[in-house]
C-alpha cells in the first residue's frame, strides 16, 4: 500500500517514551513486511502485545487435493457452496497452489467470540453478496457489494456482516498485494492513467481501544494449520499508528475501464499484482468503436499461466449460460476463447454490463475435493459446435 496513513495518538519521534495522561507506558509494535525492508507501521498499544497464556490446539485446514496436475478446463458453481455459520469453517478453498489458495465462502454470523490472523498469506476479500464491518486492531472499514479488502499476513481482525446472506471471493496471496506498476510514477503515486486513483481508497478508521485484559480467544493460521491460542489481553487495544502497512478496500465498481478502438487485451482489466499472479476487474463499460471491431476476446493460447474467471453479475459476453457466482477455469496448455455464437452475437453491440474478477496464476492451479463437488462435469466440452 504505497501511501501514508496515520490514526489515534503516537509520539513525534519513533522509539521514544509515550505514556498515557496517568504515565503509563505504552508498548511499541513494528508491524512489517519484508524482514525489516517492505512496507510497515508503527502501533502502540495500551499492553504488551507478545503476552500469550495458552496454546490449546492445533489442526489442519490444508486442502485436500483431488486433481494435483489439471489439464481439464472446469466451470464450478460456487453458489453450491453452502451457507455455514462460522466465518473460518465456511472457507472452501477450491483451487491452490504454492502461490495462492483460491476460496469461496457463505458466512452466516459475524466473528464475535474469536479473533483471526492468517500469519502466512495476504488476503484479497470479494464481497460478492453482503455488508458490514471489517474491524481491526488497526481501526475499521466498512464493507458492501463489490469491495475488495486488501488484509496484510499478521493482521488482527474480524468480520462483522450486517444479516446471514453473505457470499465472499477470496484469495489468500503468499506474496504482498501491490497496485500494478505501470499505473504508478518512481515515488508511487497512481499516475493519470490509471483506472484508479487514491481517492477511491477505502481507509481504516474507527480505531477502537479496548483496555481489557482476560482470557481472548485468538486463530492463528501457520503452514496450513489452524492454531487456537488465549491471549492474556484485548488484541484490539491500539492508541494509535501510523505508516504504510494496513488494510483497505476498493471498490470494483469505482474501476474505470480502459477501452479502444479494437479489443484490448486483459492487462487493461489488471487490478492488483504480485510477483505470482494478478488480479483483473471486468467492469461495464463500451465496446470497441472500430467499425468492423470484433468486441468478444480473441482465442488466446494459455501458454504461461492458468486463469480463473469469477462471474459477478451481468451477462458475460463471452460465455454461454453463465451464472452469478460461477467459477470458470482455463488450464494452461490448452487455447480457449469464446463459446460457440458469442463472437458472431458481439459484432455491433455496443456496451456490455459484465461485472467479474480474473485471476491469473503463472503456476498451474490444483484441483480440491470442494472443488470437485460443484463442478458441473462438461465444461470443457463446451466449445464444441
């Protein structure tokens, strides 16, 4: 996150005595990334942060594989995926590999008797159906329909939703997420191009102290475990920070689209990026204005990267019969492109309404049981005349 933020109250100089107006000290915590290189922030809290009373259990939550090297290409009906109470059991991780974990959930309730920190993976949050809360020891951001949140490895948090209909896309990333180069100057600033600026950034605020000390029930996921500790304090008694290493959100619906006046290619749809995979929003937007222009993608051959297609909302121009909810995977080594009659039915549209998220892996993509369960089995023979 190339920008500053700040909240509550610190000291002017880093690594100084601060004290509360009674003289109690408050307790440094250097929250970054990168060794001691990347992004960071400097928080204060009103007790030590490190004060762990018990360790309860621990088990595994690592996916449970069922196709390991995947030539098929695959159309999963996430909406199959079924309403759980809990935010944690609710995560179905679909497809992964050493980069990513790529997740749909249904949560029911908020997280109110627990707090969770994934301590190995960034996280992208899709909020496809729902609204409420993402609060953190870093202050809160409030969510809705077609927000990302971008939650850094480490961070405290939990998610409060407004009802029980909620639907979320999500992609653990074991690389930090960053904004795509190419829309930014040398200093980091998102440069006139961009479909996006700063402005559209949604920030934390609502920092929220708690000063409580007892018995806190913390998640801690590690290496594909899921780790249950009692921490002896409030994780969510920060005075204040400030810094360059924290959550925030965007919405898709603030992407502005870049059109020409033939097909563009998808780099133009990039959103995020990491060193193993990007992340592409397609949004409403007019078609190419060139007068014999071809608006449907172009048969592409998926020579270094798999690519996965989550359907939002809209008729998707490309695709037949595609529901909300729906995840297409295209493996790489196999060429695809529009379904049979989406060309010829896109030749003198003029604007499409579609509304998805593409994540492009470089890696091949495995295929898990939870997976398997919603496939619909003949996916990849729908090209077929």
């Amino acid at each position: 996150m190339p920008i500053y933020h700040k909240l509550g109250k610190f000291p002017q100089k880093r690594h100084t005595v601060f004290q509360s107006d009674a003289g109690k000290y408050y307790y440094e915590q250097l929250f970054g990334t990168e060794g001691f290189h990347g992004m960071a922030s400097l928080l204060y809290h009103v007790h030590r942060p490190t004060q762990v009373k018990e360790i309860i259990k621990s088990y595994d939550v690592s996916p449970k594989i069922a196709i390991d090297k995947n030539i098929k290409a695959l159309l999963l009906q996430g909406f199959d995926i079924k309403p759980t109470a809990d935010f944690l059991e609710s995560r179905k991780i679909v497809l992964c590999n050493s980069d990513c974990n790529i997740t749909l959930a249904a949560p029911q309730k908020s997280m109110t008797d627990y707090f969770y920190k994934n301590a190995d993976a960034d996280e992208l949050i899709f909020i496809h159906k729902g609204s409420g809360t993402l609060k953190t020891f870093m202050g809160n951001i409030k969510f809705e329909y077609g927000d990302y949140l971008i939650i850094p490895r480490g961070m405290i948090y939990q998610m409060h939703f407004d009802s029980p209909e909620n639907r979320l896309f999500i992609v653990e990333s074991y690389h930090p997420y960053y904004t795509p180069k190419r829309y930014k100057n040398s200093q980091g600033q998102l440069l006139e191009h961009s479909p996006f600026c700063e402005r559209d950034y949604k920030l934390p605020t609502e920092l929220e102290t708690h000063d409580e000390k007892g018995d806190f029930l913390m998640k801690i996921k590690k290496e594909g475990m899921m780790h249950e500790l009692i921490y002896a304090s409030h994780p969510f008694d920060v005075v204040g920070w400030d810094g360059y290493n924290f959550p925030w959100g965007f919405s898709i619906h603030n992407f502005e689209p870049i059109t020409g006046r033939v097909h563009q290619p998808p780099p133009v749809h990039q959103t995020f990026e990491t060193p193993a995979f990007v992340v592409c929003s397609f949004c409403p937007r007019i078609y190419d204005y060139h007068p014999k222009s071809i608006p449907a993608p172009y048969n592409h051959s998926n020579i270094d990267s798999d690519e996965v297609l989550y359907y939002v909302d809209g008729d998707f121009m490309s695709r037949n019969n595609i529901k909300q909810g729906y995840i297409t995977l295209h493996p790489k080594g196999i060429p695809h492109g529009p379904a049979p009659g989406a060309m010829e039915r896109s030749i003198g549209q003029k604007d499409t309404m579609e509304l998805a998220v593409m994540v492009d892996t470089f890696r091949p993509l495995k295929v898990t049981e939870d997976a398997m369960g919603i496939d619909d089995g003949k996916y990849y023979k729908s090209w077929l005349e």
